[in-house]
C-alpha cells in the first residue's frame, strides 16, 4: 500500500488592525483579503493590547488617533510603546490622518517600522504591508536557526562534561551542572591519572552565554592539556594564568580551584584561584574553608598561587561551588548565601555524594524559585 502524505497547508498571515472608524476598517479588509491576509480589528487601544496578549499576529497596522485626541496623535504614541513592550517581535505600521509628518518619524523612532497617511494608495498600502511580511518571516527564520544553533551548542557543551562518574575505591563522588542559559560559564572536571590520583577542578567564567561558554570551552582544554600527576596544583593554575594572561587575553574573570586527591593516603593539595572556597565537613561536624591560593586566571600576569594540604578523614565530605549556588536569591533578594549550604550538608547526615548533591541543589531551587540568575554547579567527595 502507497504510503499517505499531507500536503503543506499555507498558513495566512494575520493582521490586526487598530482604528475606530468601522468604513476605514472595512476597506483595509477589502484591500488585504485579495492577498490572502487574514485581518482581526479592535477600535480602541485598550482592544489592541488584550489581542495582541491572546492571538499571535504578524503584523499590526495601527491609527495614530483615537478619541481622546484626533490630533497631536499622542494616544497612538501611547498604544506604540505599550503595544512593544507586550510584543516586540511584532512589526507594526502606523497610520494617521491629520497628524504631521513630524509624529509619524517619531512613531518610527519609538520602533514603528513604517508609516502610511490617509487617505492611503491601495498599491502602497500594499506594498508596505508584504515588505513588513516578508521582513517579519525573515526574523522568525533567523530566530528560529539562532535557537537550534544554541540548543546544538547547548548539547555539545553538556558532552564536554563528565556524563558518568567512574567511582573510585574509598571515595563517593557526584557533580551536576545546572546552566542559567542554553550555554553556560561553568566547568567542572574529574580527571584519573595513571598513578590513581584524581584531579578534581571546578571554575566559573564571569557572564553567561555564547562568550562565557567559548572562554570555558578554551579552559576546558587548557586543564585537559597540562594537568597531570607531576603537576602540583599551584603549577597548574600558575601556567593557566599565563594562558590567559597572553594568549586568550579576555576580559572576562575566570576563577577556579584545582585540587589532586591521593585515595591511598587521602592526602589532598588544592589551589584556589579566586574561587569560592571549598567546604571540607569533617566527620565530627567541624567546617574548614579551603581558602589558599591566589587571583583570579587571567587578569595578573606572573601571579604566584599558594597551595594548600589536608587529609581527609573517614566520613568527610568535600563540597565544591560555583557562587551560582550559594548567591541564589529569594524573592526578598536574600542569598541562599554559606551558611544554609553548611547547615544543609551538616543535617544530610552519610548520604550518598548523590544524594547529597540533589538535595543540596533542590533546596537552592526551592529558595531562588527555581529561577537561576547564574550558572550553578555543585561536586560532593564524600571518603567512605
């Protein structure tokens, strides 16, 4: 049997027209229906804006005078600006009557894309409303390849990262990224050298977005290239600063901690360039900041990084973040802020790293509203 297909259905474009005299409406129906353009009209500016809120138009074509005032065309001005700030996809074309020429190039400079006089040509007011088309088809197609590229984008990024965690003999260890964007600036890392240690590396690129995701892509690779076992945390984050420094030379902060944990004698050395301080919980519910190290990557050429060591004991837990984590604010802008991540970690008990890193990260979605401003990435290393 031959399979069936559906034929693609030509969607007429829809207009909404705004203007209080029903003949002028009616013959601007006339003129646009032998293109095949499908016309809804309102007669007041109140009108204009519920429709616009509810229905999807492709264009608009509005008067300038309503019945306030016939004249200066200040009410369509109004309808104008608050018409954009609904919609500000939309073209919109206005017409007027008995204003100046003067109201109408300001009708265009508040954002209106062109502009018609009555009475009108019907060959003009033609033209201008296919150009508007055609002009609007063309930003929906440009938007519509802007959004695949970025969800694309988007994917690879996600790749780039560790997907699965390969668990390692006396360590529980889980990370998860959560991007306020399609693309973000963060960038964590679990790195098995052939000696068994791990490098463990979480950094932050100021922004968001396609120039923040590039500088973290370059990061990414710089960190895969020169960390090894035989480079000691400082060293690293000391060639990655004249990295920056000299060849990337962006503008944008980049901080990162890079820590080598030795599973064997869970000796661990880390360095902190300019980055928040990762929470070490100690068994007996004690808290250390990780704070030694130095500036941000970058900004400081011949910066020397200081690097710090502790061991780590039975039931410890290490927790690295990005300050999209802990800088999540409430409705009342209050951060979710050190402290409640401590008193979240203290009261999880052993959860697993896992868990642990859910239920960190649901309680910041539950403080911020689930509405992330930054990029917010969370590792738990919990010694078993």
């Amino acid at each position: 049997m031959a399979a069936c297909s559906t034929p693609d259905v030509a969607i007429s474009p829809r207009v909404l027209i705004a203007e209080d005299q029903p003949e002028v409406i009616e013959a601007i129906r006339l003129v646009l229906k032998q293109e095949g353009i499908h016309c809804e009209a309102v007669t007041s500016p109140e009108a204009a804006l519920a429709a616009l809120s509810s229905q999807e138009f492709d264009l608009v074509l509005m008067d300038l005078n309503y019945t306030r005032d016939t004249t200066s065309g200040s009410e369509g001005l109004e309808l104008l600006n608050r018409l954009q700030q609904e919609n500000s996809s939309v073209p919109i074309i206005v017409m007027t009557a008995w204003g100046s020429v003067e109201v109408a190039v300001e009708a265009m400079r508040r954002g209106a894309c062109d502009f018609i006089q009555k009475p009108w040509d019907n060959w003009r007011l033609l033209g201008l409303v296919r150009n508007q088309l055609e002009r609007g088809q063309q930003v929906v197609r440009a938007e519509a390849e802007h959004d695949r590229e970025m969800r694309e984008a988007g994917d690879i990024q996600k790749r780039l990262l560790p997907r699965h965690i390969t668990q390692i003999p006396g360590l529980d260890i889980s990370a998860d990224w959560k991007p306020a964007r399609v693309l973000g600036g963060d960038y964590f890392d679990i790195l098995r050298f052939a000696d068994g240690s791990v490098g463990l590396c979480i950094a932050d690129v100021e922004g968001k977005g396609v120039p923040a995701a590039l500088v973290m892509s370059n990061l990414q690779s710089a960190v895969k290239a020169f960390a090894t076992p035989a480079i000691e945390p400082e060293q690293l984050c000391r060639r990655l600063n004249t990295i920056f420094c000299e060849d990337v030379q962006t503008e944008r902060f980049i901080s990162l901690c890079y820590a080598r944990l030795e599973p064997a004698n869970r000796r661990l050395t880390f360095t902190n360039a300019g980055h928040c301080p990762p929470l070490l919980m100690r068994a007996n519910g004690q808290t250390e900041k990780l704070e030694r190290g130095g500036a941000v990557l970058g900004r400081l050429p011949g910066w020397k990084y200081e690097q710090g060591e502790v061991t780590l004991g039975e039931n410890d837990v290490l927790v690295l973040f990005t300050d999209g984590v802990t800088e999540a604010e409430n409705s009342e802008q209050q951060e979710f802020g050190e402290e409640r991540l401590t008193a979240c970690v203290r009261s999880c008990g052993e959860m697993t790293a896992a868990g642990l890193q859910r239920e960190l990260l649901a309680q910041v979605a539950k403080h911020c509203g689930n509405r992330f401003h930054d990029d917010a990435t969370l590792m738990i290393v919990a010694v078993r």
